[in-house]
C-alpha cells in the first residue's frame, strides 16, 4: 500500500507555500518526494503499521511530540507506532527511521518505496 500512496503523492502538485513554510521551520532544502507529501492534501492516511503525518503536524511536530526535531536536524513524516517515525535526515539527505523516547537514528531508509 505504502507503494500506492508514493504513486498517489508524485502525481500531486507541490504546494510552494505549504513547501517553504516546512524549509523555513526546519531550515532545509527538501526533496521532491518530500515537498510531494507535504502537499498531500488527504488527512489520516494509514497504510499497514504507518500513518502519514499531516502538514499541520509535521510544521508542529517539536511542539505536538515534545521532541526537538529541528536541533535534531530531522523532519518527522511517518508515525510507526511505538514512538517510531520515519524522518528525513537533513544533514545525511536520506531517509531513517528515529526514536522519539531513546532519541535514536536506525534503519536508513534509502527509499520510501522499501516500506512496500
């Protein structure tokens, strides 16, 4: 499923201002895909284990899950389960998954369509 959405959200214009909003919070150039999900437009979009956060939390995300994630250097923008998410490493432009309680970086992900 998680295939379908990465399909779904490439066909989905890029929101600039939702888009620049996001780089200016976390002081970052992102990647098409992800400028594609922040314009996703859908709310609670659940695939297997996975949600996809919404732009509202993902511009939020320090405040909401109480975790630094722009001194981390890290945009959260799937909720695992299990204070799992998969973030967009800034510094290492790739993709891993982070601990929001132990406040670790494990699994590089090198592409989001591994998760299908």
């Amino acid at each position: 499923m998680m295939k379908e959405f990465i399909e779904k959200v490439k066909d989905n214009v890029i929101d600039l201002q939702r888009v620049e909003q996001i780089e200016n919070v976390y002081k970052v150039s992102l990647p098409e895909l992800a400028k594609h999900i922040i314009s996703f437009k859908e709310k609670d979009m659940f695939f297997d284990d996975y949600r996809i956060l919404s732009y509202e939390e993902i511009l939020t995300a320090n405040e909401e899950l109480h975790v630094p994630f722009t001194e981390e250097r890290i945009i959260p923008f799937i909720d695992c389960m299990d204070n799992d998410f998969i973030v967009y490493d800034i510094d290492n432009k790739s993709w891993t998954k982070y601990n929001i309680v132990e406040k670790i970086k494990f699994g590089k992900i090198a592409d989001l369509e591994e998760l299908a």
